[in-house]
C-alpha cells in the first residue's frame, strides 16, 4: 500500500488543493488530507470548520481520508505509518520555503518522511486561501 498524506493549513481549501488532492488520489493507494495548526498564520476557520468543508467536496473519493493534527507533522506521520508528504509548489516563490520544511521533515525524522512536490496546474497558479479570503472578505465572487 503506498499512502500518502497532503498536509497544510486549509483556510479555507480552494480549487488549486483540490486539483493537488485529485492528482495525489491517482499516484497513491490512499491520501490523508490532513488539517494542520501553521503558528505563522492566523486561522479565519476553527479545525473542525475546515475539516468538515474538506470532507463534503473529497466524499467522492475512494481513497481520500481528512484528518487533523496539532503536532509536527513527523510525528503524525510515524505514528501512522506513512512516509510520504505531498505538497504544491505554485511558483518559485513556494520553492525556498518548502525546500527547507522538506529538508527539515527528512532529517529531523531521521530519513522516515520524504517529500513529494506536485506543481500546480497552470490555471490555479495564481490562487491562494489568502487571497479567497480576501475577496470574501468584500464580498466579491469566489466562485
Ligand atoms: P501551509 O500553511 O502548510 O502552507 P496551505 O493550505 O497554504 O498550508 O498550503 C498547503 C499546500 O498546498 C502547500 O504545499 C501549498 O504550496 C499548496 N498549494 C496552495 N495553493 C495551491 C495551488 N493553487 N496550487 C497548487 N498547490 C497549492
């Protein structure tokens, strides 16, 4: 069984995760999306908001599983046996950043936790849950 698990923040999810979610779904026996506490940001939905949203539009989905955690990612991951994270690369901006969290998940686990980088689909390139909230936030079309 080759599983999976796609962790972020999720506030809210928007169309560029779930075409990430719908690419993994195809590469990997299971995905465990799996909602996570990013002390950088300042959450606009509760864990239990985003994992409910998350489930109502992932259902369809056989293999696709919603979670959450409030720990390191590692240590999620060990205990639950799975030793792959996926992330979404948007543009070279994303790069320096996830570049060190890959690095620091791999050593800091001892070698147990690799990373796996999607890059987004040229359409969803653009799109961000900030700038969804954004828009939201002046009640513009987020359609
Ligand atoms: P985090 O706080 O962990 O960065 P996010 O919810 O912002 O959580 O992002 C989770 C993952 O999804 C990250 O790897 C991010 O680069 C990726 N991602 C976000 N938006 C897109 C998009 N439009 N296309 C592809 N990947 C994306």
């Amino acid at each position: 069984m080759k599983r999976a698990v796609y962790p972020g923040s999720f506030d809210p999810l928007t169309f560029g995760h779930l075409d990430i979610i719908g690419r993994a779904s195809r590469l990997f026996d299971s995905v465990v999306i799996l909602v996570m506490v990013n002390k950088t940001k300042t959450p606009l939905f509760s864990i239990e908001e985003r994992v409910k949203m998350i489930q109502s539009v992932v259902s369809d989905y056989g293999n696709v599983e919603v979670d959450f955690y409030e720990g390191l990612l590692i240590d999620y991951a060990k205990e639950n046996k799975i030793r792959v994270s996926i992330r979404g690369l948007r543009a070279v901006t994303d790069f320096e950043y996830e570049l060190q969290i890959a690095q620091t998940n791999y050593e800091l686990s001892g070698g147990f936790l690799d990373t796996v980088f999607l890059t987004t689909s040229l359409k969803y390139a653009y799109l961000s849950s900030s700038v969804v909230r954004e828009i939201a936030s002046f009640k513009g079309d987020i359609s």
